[in-house]
C-alpha cells in the first residue's frame, strides 16, 4: 500500500493491526491471501515450518509478473529445510563474524573515495548515485570474488539496474555474474564466494552451476538494493531530525544503534515474507488453510505498539527491540552483519568528513519510489 510520506506507512497498517490482524487481501492478479499485520504473529510465523517458501507449489502468491518468473529458478531463499539449511550453508562463510568484520576497511576506503569525487567535483550532489548506490554494490562485489580491475563495471551495471528497472539493465548485470563464474571456474585461486563454491560444492557435485549463479545473482541484488535504500533513506531521516543529527554528531558511538532505529523506522523491504501454507493454521480465530497464501507485513509489525512505545517517532535512544528488517527464524537475512556494518560505515564517515551536510533542494514526491516492493528514493540532493 502506497505510503503518504516517505517516514510513514498506510493508515490501513494500524487499523488491520487493532482490528484485523489477520486479513484477506486480493493480488493484482486476483488470488487471494492472508494479510498479517502484528509483530508477535510475524515473528511467530517467519519460523513456522508450516509456511512454505517454495515458489514452485502450486497457489504460491506472486506480487507481480517478475516475481512469478522466479518459480523455478533454485535458489536457497526459496527452500524449505531440509534442502533450505543445506543450501544456505554453502553461501555462508563469506557472512560469518571474521569475513565481515574484515571488510571494514575495504568498505572505509570506497566510502572515502566516493566522498572525494563528490567534493571534487563540489556541491550540490545526488547522494544516490554519488555513494548509496556504488558503496553496497562495489561491497557485495569484494564478497563474490568480482576482481578489482571489474568493480569499476560492476558499480556502473548495478547503479544502472536500480536507477533504470529494466530488462536490459538487469540481463546486462546477469551476464557479468556469469563471466566472473566463468572465469572463476578456470582459476583455482580466485578469491570470493564464486570461486570457493565453484571449487567446494559444483566441482563435487552437489550444487550445479546454474543454481549456483542464480543464488549469487539473488544475493548480489538483495545485499545491493536494500541497502543502497537504506543509505539514502537514512541520511535523509537524520537530516530532516535536527536534533538527534546533532546528538550522533557529538557522540558517533550512537551510530549502531541509530542504524537500528532506521531499519525499524524505514522498512525498505515492505514485506517480511511472502508464503504458502502446507497445513492449516489457526490465528486469532481464523483459519489459514492449507495451499493459501500469506504476506507477513513486516513494516506493519515494526510499527507495533504493543512491541514499540511511540512507534510512529523516530527515536535513535530507543530502548533496543528486536525489529523485522532482517526477517527472523531459519529464512532471516543471510547478509544482516554485512548490511549493518555498511551502514555504520557510511554514516559515520558521511557526517564525520560533511559536517554541514544539508538538502540542496526539498525532497519532492516524484523522486520517491512510492510504487516499488523495496521503498526508496530514486535521487536526493545534498549539499555541504
């Protein structure tokens, strides 16, 4: 459902939450599914072995057309255990604590570089071109093993991808994956998560490489998109709340958890999950029946009063809450660190090296993407 503002969600949300929690709701393409809207169910369901995140099931509730071409297509996101855990530990040693914590200063160094440009060239500037976009793509390429003399391209397809949306745009970065895999496979060495499990799981058999390359497009596209959003999205939070800018400005050790406040306040992803169930489900005194859809409302759930005081406020001194920007239970985000650790980056060295950063100009309605799945904005112009 369309947001009024870019801060606030559906007023529709608050009222399925006190009224209905679970709903029906009726997709562009006429099924019908099941609405969820409270935090407690949400959190509840995400690691209910109940809902099923196979595509390929019959009835699967598809959003739109892009997502329904998706069926198929073998990717660890879309499994259920056992298969799902099995698949997931083949693209995870890249995301434990040790690899992220190691990227801090690749991550440092791209953000700096962004920075010069922007202040070589001067004010104004669109800070979704300039660095939201670039830092979290050229940050997913280092963890895929892209070679460095690639990044360079790979943040022009990416920025290109998500400033323009469509076919071509994305055919164009699919093929670049595919010829890093390619000559992945022809060396040993190479470095990243395609080389290693080209080398650990295709070359033994058990995963092929077209599952492997559509999961490493799903990855590079989930790890770059949100966070792009994210980056843009929370600067412009900051900016337009003076008064807590300031607070991080004087104390930066705020910063962490004001990237937690963000992701719960923002929710770029809309959606926690989207589901089908294999058995019937009892909620609230309705039931869910087996081979119906569900959609978890995760921004719904992360504006939960029951689990959130005050949660239309923005607050980076909030008491720490466990929010749903990253999911929960067996499907949670694989690249949560990874994302945490960007933004972290990004805004502390954004306000460190830009003290008088400002809007250049108000943030009109036709530079928010209003209509996408993953909320953000197509440009924001600062100054300094």
């Amino acid at each position: 459902m369309r947001r009024p503002c870019p801060f606030g969600l559906s007023p529709a949300y608050a009222e399925m939450r006190e009224h209905a929690p679970v709903r029906r709701a009726r997709l562009a393409d006429g099924a019908l599914v099941w609405l969820v809207s409270r935090y407690e169910d949400i959190r509840t369901l995400l690691a209910d072995a109940r809902l099923s995140a196979d595509r390929s099931r019959p009835g699967f509730p598809f959003l739109d057309s892009e997502t329904a071409q998706l069926a198929d297509i073998p990717v660890f996101l879309s499994m259920d255990a056992p298969d799902h855990l099995t698949h997931r530990r083949m693209f995870l040693p890249e995301f434990r604590p040790g690899q992220v914590d190691g990227l801090r200063p690749f991550v440092r160094h791209c953000v700096d570089e962004h920075l010069d440009r922007m202040v070589t060239q001067g004010p104004p500037a669109d800070l979704v071109t300039s660095l939201a976009m670039p830092v979290p793509a050229l940050t997913v390429g280092r963890i895929l093993g892209v070679p460095e003399g690639e990044l360079p391209r790979l943040e022009r397809l990416s920025v290109a991808a998500l400033s323009h949306r469509d076919t071509r745009a994305y055919e164009e970065l699919f093929t670049f994956v595919k010829e890093i895999a390619d000559d992945a496979a022809g060396s040993p060495a190479s470095a990243g998560m395609i080389g290693r499990v080209l080398r650990e799981h295709v070359a033994a058999g058990r995963l092929d490489a077209w599952s492997m390359l559509a999961s490493v497009f799903v990855i590079l596209m989930a790890g770059y998109e949100t966070t792009a959003h994210m980056i843009s999205l929370g600067v412009l939070t900051l900016l337009r709340h003076p008064e807590q800018l300031a607070a991080i400005r004087r104390d930066p050790a705020l910063v962490p958890q004001a990237v937690e406040e963000l992701l719960r306040f923002l929710s770029v992803g809309e959606l926690a999950a989207v589901r089908i169930a294999t058995e019937d489900i009892e909620l609230h005194g309705t039931t869910i029946r087996a081979g119906e859809g569900v959609v978890l409302l995760g921004a719904a759930g992360n504006r939960d009063p029951r689990v959130f005081e005050d949660p239309e406020r923005f607050d980076i001194h909030r008491s720490p809450a466990r929010h749903l920007a990253f999911g929960h239970g067996p499907h949670a985000c694989i690249g949560a660190r990874v994302a945490r650790l960007e933004l972290t980056v990004v805004l502390t060295t954004l306000l460190e090296r830009l003290p008088g950063l400002r809007l250049a100009q108000p943030v009109t309605d036709d530079a928010v993407d209003y209509e996408a799945v993953l909320f953000g904005l197509k440009r924001l112009e600062v100054t300094w």
